[in-house]
C-alpha cells in the first residue's frame, strides 16, 4: 500500500504518460484525465483490494471498479499499467489501429483490468450497482467504486441508478465524482446547472462526502469515511481542477478533448518530474 510521497510520485508519472499518450495518438481527453489522477492512484495503490495476478472481470474475491466517464481512458490505462495489468510500453498504442487501447475502454479488446465498456455517459453506475447487489447476493464482501463526471452527471440514468442503489442499500457501492465544474464545451453550471450536487445526492438516500480531489490525505480520508458506510451507498463529491499539474492545461474546459503537440508536451514534462522515466 503505497504511502502520500510514494503516491504523489505515481501520480507525476501518470501524468507525464498522459500527456504523452494523448499527443502519440494526437487525440483524446487529457484535461479531465489530468484532473483526476490523484484519485485513481490513490484508488489502485492505496484504496482498492486488487492483484493483477489473478484478476478476472468476474472480481471474485476483489474489489471492482467501472469507469462510467469512459473519456478519461488515459488516466485509466495509464493506472492499470503502472499497476502491473499490461506492459507499461503498450500505453503507446493508444486510439492506435488494432490497439487494446481504445479511446474508450472496451471489454471487447480483454485488456486486464478493464471491466465495462464505456464512453456513452451516463451508464456506468448502473453497471456498478448490478455488480454490487450481485456480490451482496453472493455474500462477498468485496466493494465497487464508480468514477462519474460532473458533467456526465447531467444523465438522467445517473439518477435512476442512485435511486435503485439507495433502495438496495447498497453499501459495498463507493461512487465518486470528478467535480472540476468543467465539461466538453464549458462550465458544467453553464451548460446544464447541477444545482447543489451534495444535497442532491443525500436527498437520493446516499452518504455523501465532498472534499479535496489533490490531497492525498483528504483522499485517503474519504476512502475510508467511505467504508464505513452502514445501509447507504457512498458518493464522494472531489472538488478537482480539470488538467492540474500543467499550468497551460488547467482550469479550463479546451483541453477536456485536445491533444498537445510536441512543443507543448516538451513544455509539460519540463513541469512534472523529470527524474521519472516514460514509456
Ligand atoms: C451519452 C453521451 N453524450 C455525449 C457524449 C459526449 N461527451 C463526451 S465527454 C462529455 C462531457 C463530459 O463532461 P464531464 O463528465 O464533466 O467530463 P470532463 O469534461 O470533466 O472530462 C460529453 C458531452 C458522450 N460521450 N455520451
């Protein structure tokens, strides 16, 4: 179980295979994918009860993890290989023809790790929380973790999937959101207004916890907030910046699906740790 200094040396390396893996491709979505990489390494190197060894998609005797936002496929890869899931060279291949790598995760390719096809938003919560009754069914006491956008949460199947996972009192079920505020073509309250995200999200019979999407303490924390859970399904709300970690990329919507061209990725590397090795 890695600790916050090793985490936050995982971390500058999945963003450096980020930036790098969107320009090979010269297509992508390393903004949000950027956004949320402290809390899928804390999620795979912390959190998650997961052997690449002996995983299968069935996740007998592990915990399982659906991304619904299947955009932020590079964030994903690039966690499952430095996990040990699939070579860490193969992360070159992405949107390539005849790759593993998809834009969007897809469980016909059979990349270890990969659970659910994704990339039409708004389904992956429900497939979390099938997966999650069937191993309260099956007496597992295994969880699920969910990763959502905001503005993927503007899915009208979200909420149905919310409504089904509270009645089941689902608490093996861990959601969690990417808030950065941003979306495909701007601010999400701009686009389609959430309102306020944490009451809605209580008001749907879920513990919600909201706190710091950067600090691996606060993320750890929440984790295991999350666990606790007694009847409720957990939805953790993290307040993130859409391409943190390089400058030119943060805060903004223009980089949700844009790749860098050589120069700019030049630039990135020289802002992320530049003793870490690349693929
Ligand atoms: C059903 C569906 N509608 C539209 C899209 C196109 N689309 C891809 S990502 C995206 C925006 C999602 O915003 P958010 O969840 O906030 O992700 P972020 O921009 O933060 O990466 C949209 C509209 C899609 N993939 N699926």
């Amino acid at each position: 179980m890695a600790n916050t200094q090793e985490l936050s040396r995982i971390a500058s390396q999945v963003r450096r295979d980020i930036v790098r893996m969107v320009c090979a491709a010269k297509s992508g979505h390393p903004g949000g994918s950027l956004g949320i990489t402290d809390v899928m390494t804390a999620l795979y190197f912390n959190e998650m009860k997961h052997d690449p060894a002996t995983w299968t998609r069935s996740a007998k005797g592990q915990d399982a993890f659906i991304i619904s936002a299947g955009h932020l496929a590079p964030v994903y890869y690039s966690v499952l290989a430095r996990a040990g899931y699939f070579p860490v060279s193969e992360l070159g291949t992405l949107r390539k023809f005849g790759t593993r790598l998809q834009g969007h995760p897809c469980i016909t390719d059979a990349l270890p790790g990969v659970f659910q096809s994704s990339g039409s938003l708004g389904q992956g919560l429900s497939c979390a929380a099938g997966i999650a009754l069937g191993k309260k069914l099956d007496g597992e006491s295994e969880r699920v973790y969910c990763l959502l956008g905001d503005g993927e949460s503007e899915e009208g199947q979200i909420w149905e999937a919310g409504m089904w996972a509270a009645h089941h009192k689902l608490d093996n079920l861990i959601a969690f959101t990417d808030w950065n505020g941003q979306q495909i073509d701007g601010r999400v309250e701009d686009v389609g207004g959430l309102g306020d995200l944490k009451a809605k999200w209580d008001a749907f019979g879920w513990k919600t916890i909201v706190t710091d999407g950067h600090d691996f303490d606060a993320i750890l924390a929440a984790f295991e907030e999350a666990g606790k859970s007694e009847g409720k399904p957990v939805m953790i709300l993290f307040r993130s910046e859409m391409g943190h970690g390089v400058d030119f990329m943060a805060g903004t919507h223009k980089w949700h699906g844009k790749a860098p061209n050589q120069e700019q990725v030049e630039e990135a590397m020289k802002q992320l740790d530049e003793a870490l090795g690349d693929f």
